[in-house]
C-alpha cells in the first residue's frame, strides 16, 4: 500500500480521533445558549441545557400534566391558598451539600426579587394574577407556599420550561451578588462553556434519583448512563448535516421535515419525531378596517384546506388542528376537533356577503422559520382559489416580531411557542388590545372565561371552559390555527433511548450510547 | 515616517468618530427591538418595560450614545445585550480566530499567486498562461460557501480525514487546531488565488513590456535575473494594494465560511449580533473592522516605497 495514504490516514486518525470516552454524547445545537442562569436571560436552547442542571419542586410529566420533582409530594390546602411541598431525602446539589428547604426560600425569593429578572415573575407578583404572598420553611424538609387567591396555574407556572423549571439552585451559585454558574441538582453539571463554540455536561456523580421506573417528561427517575455531553454549537443546518453524516456529532435536534427525509435514506441514520405543543397560526388584526368584518375572515378560514397544507408542511408528521389546545393535551377532546373545514363555496358566498372586491390583503411571514414562510405561500394560494388576494411580505424576524407586540399588521403567519397548558395558550391571544396590542383575540366573555380557567383547578371545570374558549374562538376568527408543531430529531443509530414528546426539548438523561460506536 | 504614521493614525480619529455615529443612528433605525427578541412571543408589557430599562434602552438615543461614546473613550465597549459579556475581550477573542485563518490563507495565496503571475506573464499566450488565466478565473468565480461545502464533503465525509465542524484554539492542542482550520484555510487560499494570480499577471505583463526590461536583457541578463530582481519588484507593487484591500476586507470577518465551518469569528458575531439586535456588540465589531482598515492600509502604504521607488513617504 503506497506510503502517503497510510500515512494520510495515520494522521487523519490522529486529527480527528475523538477523546472522548464512549459515553460522550456529541449534540449540534443551532444556536449558543444565552446565559445559565435558570428563567433570567434565555431562549429554547438556554431552558434546554438549563434543565439537565437543576431542577424544580415539580416538573412536567409527558402526559404535560405537572408531578412532583424535586418535591415527595404536594399538598393543596382546601381554600387553594397554600401549597406544602415536602422534599425527598438524600437529594444532593452538585457541590455535594444536601437539599433543604434553606435552599428553595432562597432560590425562590431571589426569584421574586424583581432586580434578579427573572422571565416569570410576572406569574408570582400578582401583576399576572396570582401572587405568592409567603413562602415559609416550617422544618428543613418542608416548603410552605402562600397564594393570594386560588389559582389553577400555580404548579404548571412554577414547571415552564421558559422559567428555567423554577430550578431550585445552591447560594454558592451566586458569588458577589453576580450569577456565577449553577449548582443545581439535576443529573448532570455544567462543565465548559466556550462560547459559540461548545457546552460540554457532565454526569453528576452524586444525582439522587426519583424512585420511578424511569422517566416521564422532566420528571419520574433521570439517572443517566452518559457521562458527558458535548452540545456543539452549529448554526448552518447543512454544516450539521455533515457533522452527523461524518460522525462528528451523534444527535441533530430540530430537523426540518425536508431534511429529515434526506437523512433517514442514510444508512445509519435514524430519526424520531413526536408533536409538539407550539401552535402555528394566521392571525388577523381584527382593527383592520378590512378585516373588522368577521365575514372575511371566516372567509379565508373556509378558503384554506388546512389538512392538506399541514400534510404537506410536515410531510403528514402533524395533522391539522383548529384549536389552541394542542392535539397532545388531555383537555383536547371532541370539541376542540371542530374547525372550520374546507368549504371554497360557503367562502364565496362570506366574501360577496361582505362586498369585498378582491382588495390586497398584506399576510407577514419570515424566514427564520421556514415552515411558517411556506404555509404563507400556501395559505396564498389556496385563497387565490376562492378570490382572496393576500399579498405576502417577507420580514426579518426581529422585525416580524416587532410588528406582532403591537399590532402593526393586517394578517401573519406566526409561531407560538409550546405552552403546556391550554390556559396559557388562550392567554397568548386573548387580551385587552388597547393595553396589550400583540392580543389578537378582543373579546371580554372570553377573557372572563379565561380568567375563570386559570383560577380553577378542578379538571372538569376546566375543560367546559375551554371548550366554550374554542367554540367562541371558531366564531370570533381571531386567527386560523394551523397545527402543532413537530419535533423531529436526526441521530446515528448506536444512540438509544431518545424520548421524543409533547415540548420540543430534547431530555438527554434518557439517552444511552450502543457498545460499538466508532 | 514616524510623523507620516501618527499624522495617518490622527486622521483615522474623526473617521472612528464618524462610523460611530452612523453606526449607533443606522442600528437603531433598523426595525426591531433587542428586548422583545429576548423574550420573544412570551413578552409582556411588564417584563419588556424591565427589560428595556434593564439594558437602557428606554433612554433617550442621543444620552444612549453620549452614555457609549464616553464608555468607548475610556475603552470600555460596554456589554453584549444577549449573552452579558464584556465585549472588549469577546472581539479580541473573536478577532484573533479570523484573523489567524485570514492572515495564513492570504499569506499562502499571495506565494503562490504573485510568482505564478509572474510565470504566466513570461510565457504570454502559451499554454501555462492560458491554464493559469482559466484557473484563476475558474476560482474566482467560485462562491467560497460552495467550495467549503465540497472540502467539507470530500475530506470530512467521504474520506473522514478532517473534521467537519468545531474549533480548537491552537494553545490548547496544536494538532487538533490544526486540523479544524485546514480546511477553512484552504478554501480562503483558493478562492484569493485567483484574484491575486489575476493581478500579478497583468501587472507582470505591463512592466515586461516597458524599456527598462529590453535594456536589462539586452545587457545580457539572465531570464531569471530579469524576471526575479528586475520585474517583480515593479510588477509586486499594484498586487500589493490588492493584497491590502483583500486583506482589510477578509479581516473585517469571514462570516459566510466562519458560518460553514463552524468557527466563532469575527463574522460570525457580527451577523448574530445583527440579528439579535446587539447593539453593544456591533457597534463594537463595526468600529474594530474600521481600525483595522485604517491600520492595513496604513501598513500597505509603508511598504509600497520597498516595492515601488517612485513613492516617498
């Protein structure tokens, strides 16, 4: 064998042989984190990573219902005031002190204290509703939580992902009154960041896990058999195509359907993908002095085979669904799978009702997200069927959502990140447009039934009253909800037990790396 | 030549000045708001409010840029809106990765350009003239994301001898570093060969046409003292400002490769920078790549009097 190319190969080997051990686990992520500090300055990547180090009183279960975490169990006072969260024994931070309840008051009032900024105040202050009026440690075990009324979003608040799980972190976390990293208690600690470069994890040797069998969402056992992961940041999805292709990296989140389908014919490679709760949507600005009339806008919703347009956005991965409550919800029944149906001759016959004149109709989409650029361009057509003229007009997303805080738009072609539960759906459209002009659905018999579903905790209750916000919702054509997005992840075939579900979140405990990886 | 220096670097001063200014107005004309791009759809009126005075943009613009240019004078750049870091270091940092791919891959293209211009000017119309002329067009017209992707292909997929993705600083390990920025090198060789091969040729081709090359040879010079001591030196000089005006643009960011190749440049900020509204941090990048125009030119200008001795400083 000629000499050169053994030793192009020695040196290959010696380039890019990993030194990792064979539990690393190399994932491409789109984009850096932001910072680590749980809920404060953050996006999807940052709660991601955030939430494989700390961890909350409870978490989202898979089922997107909210079950105990770092708490054994949770009592409700019988007046809905009070919350006693009783912590499991043995639960250690990652410098080795134990969890007590010292901890979780001082993680918490550093929460609520407004200098912190944290994303979720809003939801604990009483500015949105409820507020936490006490937080009491009778004994080091035990948290006692104050309300000033009943609220029937307090648990799944103190869950959401976007504040960071509301992870309980140790006061070592905080030097100087400046964030420092985060010693939290999850199964795995933080180790490099470098930035726009990598954020390597590593295994928490001393992680006490639930007793369950296994995990469920963001709770149940997360003990790991990983001992480092390695999430390299990888902004140019054809970049990370090849990274995946040539093995540099195990595991690509967010694949889009296209690429998904490019991939899956490569020998080696597998792909999962589960719905998720985001909601894509058309909104109206129902001020418009065209679209005030509620004629034309059910119009354009009959003009639009929403089935066909989701099958071909997520290549039959999601169905269509008309309702803020996602298809993955327990509150989606029978009622919330009544949309508008495709009905090119009852859009006609609105359209003439209303006296519109084929009058151009501006629809905003972007880029940055491909799927919602082409379900403008389908939306387009398929009313040009009917004898809607929408326009469409590309922005930049920073400007799309500059346009969308205050209204400025005639209709838009929107992404709604994922809330786990429908009252915090609802409460994304509807609103008070004179004080909150993003709210696109006006209408106060909804906002008191929304009011009413957020106070209530009693599961019944509440889905009479979604299913009243849906029906009123069908009626008042705020927006035409599209679908819930999808989650669609890309990994070579060694990599196991990846557990796709309802938040587009990827829970890398679960995941363990197949003897024989290269 | 000193004061020739600090006259040049003094006059850069009120064009620093007067890119700041255009860059903090122009920044802020832009539609969107740095505050609602961290929070996203989930803002509320009342966390954008804290936000916003959280990173003073609810100041009024003109105390906003007296509040930057006062820090800036005193060296501070201030803070990156989006991940809270100084930003001083974070373009040093930034810099000195695309600047050390820049200065190696335009270094390597100019040894290979100017005497393969020279090569091909001397043997005029023949075949190698005519192979290197359609070569360095052939590379000039290729996009450099496109070339990167095919390197990136055929020697990270295909045949697995280099990584694909990643960065590693030289100071932590030199092998591994260097396997990570072969390629981007490469590929910013080629794609500056051909301009540079281009450049050398015509101007080779213009001065082994003047009198004073007749008269070298007809004092019974050798072809090779000829070319090497008697043309290159007056054929170097015009490729050297296309070298300069190269190099200050590449150093300015190679944010489309940097992009392909994963490497966290100068570029590569300057776009997320845009993109997320960071005003600290482009203004930042804005006024580095303007000093270091300012500097490369500067720097062309002391060498052109080596090279072309018709020029006095």
């Amino acid at each position: 064998m000629n000499k050169a190319f053994l030793l192009a190969g020695g040196l290959s080997a010696v380039l890019t042989a990993n030194a990792w051990a064979d539990s690393t686990l190399t994932v491409a992520l789109n984009a850096d984190i932001r910072s680590t500090e749980p809920g404060v300055n953050r996006d999807t990547n940052s709660d991601a990573v955030i939430l494989h180090l700390t961890e909350g009183l409870v978490a989202f279960r898979e089922d997107a219902s909210v079950g105990p975490l770092l708490a054994k169990d949770v009592q409700v006072s019988e007046d809905g005031l009070r919350y006693t969260f009783h912590l499991r024994e043995g639960v250690k931070f990652q410098n080795g002190a134990p969890l007590t309840s010292a901890e979780v008051l001082w993680t918490w009032r550093r929460y609520l204290d407004p200098k912190t900024q944290w994303r979720c105040i809003g939801a604990f202050d009483g500015s949105g509703g409820t507020k936490v009026v006490d937080i009491s440690a009778p004994d080091p075990l035990t948290v006692v939580f104050t309300l000033d009324k009943p609220s029937g979003l307090f648990l799944a608040s103190t869950a959401l992902p976007e504040c960071g799980g509301s992870g309980i972190v140790h006061p070592d976390s905080v030097v100087a009154d400046a964030w420092k990293a985060p010693i939290g208690t999850g199964p795995f600690k933080l180790g490099e960041w470098k930035p726009a470069q990598s954020i390597e994890l590593l295994r928490f040797a001393g992680y006490t896990p639930r007793e369950e069998a296994g995990p469920d969402g963001y709770t149940g056992n997360k003990s790991t058999k990983l001992d480092r992961i390695k999430l390299m940041v990888i902004p140019d999805p054809a970049a990370a195509k090849a990274a995946l292709l040539s093995k540099n990296v195990d595991l690509l989140i967010d694949v889009t359907p296209l690429d998904a389908n490019e991939l899956a014919a490569v020998s080696g490679v597998k792909i999962s993908s589960s719905g998720t709760m985001s909601i894509s949507a058309l909104l109206f600005q129902t001020r418009d002095p065209l679209l005030k009339d509620v004629r034309l806008r059910e119009a354009i919703a009959y003009s639009l085979d929403t089935s066909q347009i989701v099958a071909a956005l997520t290549d039959n991965r999601s169905k269509a669904n008309a309702s803020m409550v996602a298809v993955g919800s327990k509150y989606h029944q029978a009622v919330e799978d009544k949309g508008y149906g495709y009905d090119p001759v009852k859009a006609r016959r609105l359209l003439a009702e209303a006296g519109y004149k084929g009058q151009p109709i501006k629809l905003l989409v972007n880029k940055r997200y491909p799927s919602i650029f082409d379900m403008g361009v389908f939306a387009q057509a398929m009313a040009k069927e009917s004898g809607i003229n929408l326009e469409l007009e590309t922005l930049e997303w920073g400007t799309q959502l500059e346009r969308y805080q205050t209204g400025n738009f005639q209709m838009m072609a929107f992404p709604y990140s994922e809330r786990l539960d429908p009252a915090l759906s609802f409460d994304s459209v509807t609103g008070d447009k004179d004080k909150e002009p993003r709210k696109v659905w006006d209408n106060p018999q909804a906002r008191q039934w929304l009011a009413e579903a957020m106070r209530e905790s009693d599961p019944a209750k509440r889905q009479a009253l979604f299913d009243q916000l849906h029906q009123q919702m069908i009626k008042d054509v705020p927006l035409i909800v599209m679908y819930n997005g999808n989650s669609i992840s890309a990994h070579r075939d060694y990599v196991q037990g990846l557990r796709p579900w309802p938040v587009s979140k990827p829970r890398l405990w679960t995941v363990n790396l197949q003897a024989g990886r290269p | 030549m000193m004061r020739f220096i600090l006259q040049r670097l003094a006059m850069s001063l009120p064009t620093l000045l007067l890119i700041s200014l255009m860059v903090f107005a122009i920044i802020r004309m832009v539609p969107g708001d740095p505050a609602l791009l961290m929070l996203g759809d989930m803002a509320d009126a009342q966390s954008l409010a804290a936000t916003r005075e959280a990173l003073g943009l609810d100041q009024p613009m003109v105390m906003q840029f007296v509040i930057w240019l006062k820090a800036v004078l005193s060296g501070d750049l201030g803070f990156s809106i989006t991940t809270n870091q100084a930003v001083l270091p974070l373009l040093l940092d930034r810099f000195s990765v695309s600047a050390s791919i820049v200065l190696v891959s335009v270094l390597m293209a100019a040894l290979i350009a100017v005497p393969l211009g020279l090569l091909s000017a001397w043997k005029q119309n023949s075949g190698l003239d005519f192979g290197v002329v359609a070569g360095a067009t052939l590379l000039l017209s290729i996009p450099s994301f496109w070339l990167g992707l095919l390197l990136l292909y055929g020697f990270g997929i295909k045949l697995g001898w280099l990584p694909v993705v990643g960065y590693v600083a030289f100071g932590d390990n030199p092998w591994q570093a260097l396997s990570y920025i072969v390629l981007p090198i490469v590929t910013l060789t080629l794609v500056e060969l051909g301009a540079i091969t281009r450049m050398a040729r015509a101007s080779a081709v213009e001065v082994l046409r003047l009198e004073y090359i007749t008269h070298a040879r007809a004092k019974g010079l050798s072809e090779r003292a000829v070319l090497w001591r008697h043309a290159l030196r007056n054929a170097f000089a015009p490729t050297l400002t296309l070298i300069g005006l190269i190099l200050g643009n590449l150093l300015g960011g190679i944010a489309v490769l940097e992009t392909v190749f994963t490497l966290p440049g100068l570029g590569r900020l300057m776009v997320d920078s845009i993109y997320a509204r960071d005003y600290p941090v482009l203004q930042g990048c804005l006024l580095l790549v303007t000093f270091v125009y300012v500097l490369v030119n500067l720097l062309v200008d002391l060498l052109y009097p080596l090279f072309d001795p018709r020029v006095k400083l």
